[in-house]
C-alpha cells in the first residue's frame, strides 16, 4: 500500500446536495490512471450487477473519475467500540463478498462503514480482486487477517468469543505467527514517532535558544554602538 501511494494520490470530494462522492485518481501516466480508476469503477459496477449491497452504488466514470452513492454513518476508528452482533454483520458482508468471486484486499477500519441503521458497508474497492486473478488468493487472505486483527483490537472488546466460531483454521494458525509480527511492527512504529517527536522538540529548543543568543547579539551591539557614537541634542 505504500508504494502505491507513492504512484497513485487520490483526491475525494462531496457533494451534499445531491449525496453524491467523486473521487478522482491521479498518476504520473495518463494509461495507468484510466486502468486504475477503470478497475474500482468496474469492481463496484459488477458488485451492484450481483446485487451486492455491502458497497457504494457507481453513478458515473470518466478516464481519471468516477462518482458513486455518498454512505451515510461513519468509519471504524479508534474511537469506535462494536459489539459482536456488529462484528458478524461484518463477517457476514465479507463471506458475501467472497461468496461473488470477490476480495477486498484492504479492509482497514476505516474502510469499513457503520451506516446510520447499523448497517455494514465497504468502501475504498482499489486493491479489489475478482477470482481468477493471480492475487486473489491473497487479497482474500488479507481480508480474513485484517477482520482477525480487528476482533483482537479494542474496537471490538469480546475476544472470550473463541475464534474457531468466525475465521477458518488455517487463518487461525497464521495468526501465530503474524500477530508476534504486528506487534512488533506497531512497536517499531511507536518508537519512530517517539524518536520524531524527540528530534523535533529537540530542534524547536534548538531554533529558539538561536534566537536568544541571536537577540542577546543584537541587544548588545546596539549598546555597544550607543557607547561609542552617543546621540547628541543641540539646545538653541
């Protein structure tokens, strides 16, 4: 996903009168941007076709854009505890989704939207995987990692659940060894904002003690001018 980014910035816009969402997609090749913009668009097309509910509707697509049905409610975040009848609402749209010959390949919380009726939505279909291309398989992998990571996190605080009731064994096993990985990835990610944070607060003591002794220069200099070429006043 971070090399992705690195080629393709994407810019959304929202249009309330008409609840609609545009999002445009940016590269540096005009070929490669019709591609990329062509392939969400065609995701969500398809899914609709199908009778998918669980992703915005696709209203219109151009070359570099594509306008879709604006979702009401908000994202998973931080902030946002659910309860396990959530949590298997969302397993539910995902099983769906794969049940359509589909993965999403990045269901990241904040990709996943509760609707203002409790309802589970999908959104931000860009590494979406139809089956039968080579990276299915692992996109759909990365869906059951991802919904694991989720029902370990504090979003969704009923882990005495036992896991063999919502992910397959296989997917279980891989845990093992991928949540020790995580951890220590999220921990690595700790200390380098730390350690940003540090050089920062380091430069900011650093740039104003400059000023201190740049001012303190100053103050003296002009004393010190003051001693040698003292302003004088003719009295008439």
């Amino acid at each position: 996903m971070q090399f992705k980014n690195l080629i393709i910035r994407n810019s959304v816009s929202l249009v309330h009168e008409t609840k609609e969402v545009i999002k445009v997609v940016e590269t540096p090749f005009a070929p490669f941007t019709r591609i990329w913009c062509g392939h969400e668009a065609k995701c969500l097309a398809k899914l609709a076709e199908l009778g998918f509910v669980g992703a915005p509707r696709l209203i219109a697509a151009s070359s570099d854009r594509f306008t879709m049905q604006m979702l009401d409610g908000r994202s998973l975040n931080r902030h946002f505890v659910i309860d396990e009848e959530t949590f298997r609402r969302v397993l539910g749209v995902v099983h769906r989704l794969h049940d359509l010959g589909f993965a999403h390949g990045n269901l990241r919380p904040a990709n996943i939207r509760i609707t203002d009726g409790g309802e589970v939505a999908l959104i931000d279909f860009e590494t979406c995987c139809q089956k039968g291309n080579p990276l299915f398989l692992l996109a759909r992998f990365n869906d059951w990692v991802r919904l694991h990571l989720l029902w370990k996190s504090t979003l969704a605080p009923f882990v005495q659940t036992p896991a063999a009731m919502f992910f397959p064994k296989h997917v279980i096993l891989a845990m093992y060894v991928i949540t020790p990985m995580n951890r220590c990835t999220r921990s690595l990610q700790a200390i380098k904002k730390r350690a940003r944070r540090s050089l920062k607060i380091r430069a900011e003591r650093r740039a104003s003690a400059f000023y201190r002794v740049a001012r303190g220069l100053r103050t003296s200099i002009r004393k010190r001018a003051l001693r040698e070429c003292p302003i004088t006043v003719d009295k008439e």
